[in-house]
C-alpha cells in the first residue's frame, strides 16, 4: 500500500471518529449563547437612597414554565459615582430568598449587586403571579424528560442568574468586563454549575455547594440512593455541577467547612479538582452554614480580581515526607500563622473531630510535623494579616497495614 493511501485511509478513519464522538457527545442544557442574548425586559421600582447606596427593587424576564413567561424579583444596590463600577451576582441557597442586605453589603464596598429570587418568590415571600419553580427539595430532584427538562428548577435556577448577569452587564453604570458571581449552599452548587458555562464571568466564590451530590452529600440515601439508577444518572448528567465544572475558565475560590452537613469534603475535593482555571481553597475548620455573606475570604477574593486588590496567598499542594508536610505558597500580604488541621479520617466527615496545630512560616514555605495518629487527613493552612485563611488541598494518608503472621 503506497504512503499516499495509507494517509488517506489514516484520514478518512480520523473523520470518523470525530464524527461518531459529536454523535455521542450529548447536547448542552442550555442555549448558552441565545440565552446571552435574550431580553431581561427590567420593570423598575422607586429608587431608595441608603447613605451612600441606592437600592431598587426589580423585575425581569425569567425562562418560559410550561409554555408560560415568568418574571424573577430582585434587589438592585449600587454605589455612589457615574462609574463604571465592577458588579456581582449574588445567589441565594435553599430556604434563601433575594437578600438585600446581601445586595447593600457589597453596593457598601464599592460594586454594582444584584441579589435575586429563585423560587418564585417577590420582596414579600409570596408567590409572584409569574413566579417560575419553587425551590423544594421534591421539585429538585424530580425526574424529568427532554420534554420537560425545561422545566426544571436548576435549569431556570442557572438561567435566571445568567439573566441577571445581563442585566447588569447592560447597566451604563456597571463594568461588563468586571462582572463575578458569589453563591451560597444551593446557590453555591448554582454558582458552580454557572462558573462552568457563563464564560464572561471574571470571578467566581462558591461557598459550601459542590458536585458529586449523589457520591456524598446530605441527599445521597433519599434522593439517589432510593431512586432508580436510569432516572439517578439522568439528573447527574444533565444536573449536577461535575458534569459542567471542567468548563470554568475565571478564577475561583473554594470556600467551606471541614464538617459541612450537605456538601462533605470528598465531594468537595472531587469537584474543585475538576477545574483547570486559577484556583484557590478555603477549606476552614467548623465554618459554621448559613447564609452568611460577610465571609472575608470571599470580598478579598472579589477585590483582588475585579478592582486590583491584593490576592489571597496561593498554596501549592502538601508534600508530605517521612514525618512532615510542607507546602511552598506565594503572598501579597504577610502571613501571621501557619496551621495544621488534622483528624482522624474515619466515619462520617460531617463528625469528624478537626485538631489544629501551629506550623512553621518560614520565607515562602510552611512545615509542619505530623501526628502519629492513622488512619489521618490533615490540610495546611495560612492566615495572612487581613484574617483571611487558604488552605492545601486536604491529603489522607491510611493506616499501616498489618504484618501478615508467620
């Protein structure tokens, strides 16, 4: 066979698997780009003046439910000046509601906000007229088909922020090209799932929700466990964040607890580990859950990507060797102390008992010496001189195995 044929054939075979790979590849869940370009129709409400923010209530156009238009409430906060100004989208979890104090916490802080409602809800609580899903577990979870997958909670959920992206992007005061989003708990898992496929976003801070909700989380027995294996790999496919998250390509922080109720750490681990953009984890010991916005980890982290601050510290991964773990890091700011959290790594994560011990900060590198106790996980960590703390990625090392008997 002359050298001509065989590329040809090499040719003609490489086409084919291309073209059998976009055959199987399944098809987005949303229409990223018409939704991008859809109208948000904004129905404003009489400005407030609180010291030196203003905050106005809105409405505006939210995804079709069951052939029907919905409308989705929301605060509007904005600082003093002409601008432009950097914004954010802020998105509430579950039992959550369009905060907003949430929206004047960062206006205060020199952004453009946006807080809305994702469970149909107004300023009230009360069903809007044209209200889209309610956000209770049974809706959630529900199956589904492709005829009704548009119907679905996450799907307005994700839809309805990325609207409330363009809404804000189209404001003349705001800076479309400084634009984050920050989500807690079911908005956390939101703002992962959005992270991934809203490509103009500059910033990103999940705090607490993750993915891999049916390999650990609080609703692994009842809602995934208890159903059929079709209808449990149907929602992960097409609902849960790791099947959007390698998309990510902003900047993102990573913030929870060591003993999270709903989201435990190795599905958190699992899920972060997914994304390749620039990356950092808060993983901090007993990080109580709520929906709590004053977290510095998350403002800094804003700051430093949407209006020149400083940085949070970037750790590199722990190396641990013989009875020691180090990790190198890289700081804008100075570090005050160095810890190493550590538990036995055993039972659930949620009752685990974390210990921390002090380490050594010396130059670019913290050290610290391992306790004996295994089965063991252990994270380092770092708080710099504006109280906010990284961490490593957290390491489990098992117990020695047994010497078999003679």
């Amino acid at each position: 066979m002359s050298t001509t044929m065989r590329a040809l054939m090499f040719l003609a075979g490489l086409l084919l698997s291309v073209g059998a790979a976009s055959a199987q590849a399944p098809p987005p869940v949303w229409d990223l780009e018409a939704l991008k370009k859809a109208a948000v129709a904004p129905e404003w409400g009489a400005p407030q003046t609180i010291g030196p923010v203003t905050l106005t209530e809105v409405t505006y156009q939210g995804e079709p439910l069951q052939g029907k238009p919905t409308r989705v409430f929301a605060w509007y906060a904005r600082p003093e000046g002409k601008g432009p100004h950097p914004a954010v989208v802020l998105v509430h979890g579950g039992g959550g509601a369009a905060f907003r104090d949430w929206a004047l916490h960062h206006a205060k802080r020199g952004y453009c906000a946006i807080a809305m409602d994702l469970s149909g809800n107004g300023k009230d609580g009360k069903r809007l007229p044209l209200g889209g899903p309610d956000q209770a577990d049974d809706t959630k979870f529900k199956d589904f088909t492709p005829d009704t997958l548009r119907d679905m909670w996450t799907y307005h959920a994700v839809a309805n922020v990325m609207r409330g992206h363009t809404l804000l992007a189209g404001l003349p005061e705001v800076d479309a090209q400084r634009v984050g989003v920050t989500g807690i708990s079911w908005g956390g898992y939101l703002t992962c799932i959005v992270a991934g496929v809203d490509h103009r976003l500059k910033a990103a801070a999940p705090v607490y929700g993750c993915g891999f909700l049916q390999a650990d989380s609080c609703w692994k027995a009842s809602r995934f466990d208890a159903v059929p294996a079709e209808r449990r790999d149907r929602w992960v496919k097409t609902f849960d964040p790791s099947s959007h998250m390698a998309g990510t390509q902003c900047p993102i922080l990573f913030l929870n607890g060591t003993n999270d109720f709903a989201y435990p750490m190795d599905s958190y681990q699992d899920s972060y580990n997914l994304v390749r953009s620039p990356r950092t984890v808060s993983v901090r010991v007993r990080l109580p859950h709520g929906h709590i916005w004053t977290f510095g980890e998350v403002d800094v982290f804003l700051d430093s990507h949407l209006k020149g601050g400083k940085p949070l510290a970037r750790m590199d991964p722990a190396v641990v060797q013989e009875k020691a773990v180090s990790a190198t890091f890289h700081s804008a700011t100075l570090i005050t102390k160095g810890w190493l959290h550590y538990a036995r790594a055993e039972g659930p994560w949620q009752q685990r008992e974390w210990k921390s011990a002090p380490a050594t900060v010396d130059g670019g590198k913290v050290v610290a010496e391992l306790p004996e106790l295994r089965p063991l996980v252990f994270e380092l960590a770092l708080v710099d001189e504006r109280g906010v703390e990284v961490t490593t990625p957290h390491v489990v090392l098992p117990a020695a195995k047994a010497n078999p008997a003679p």
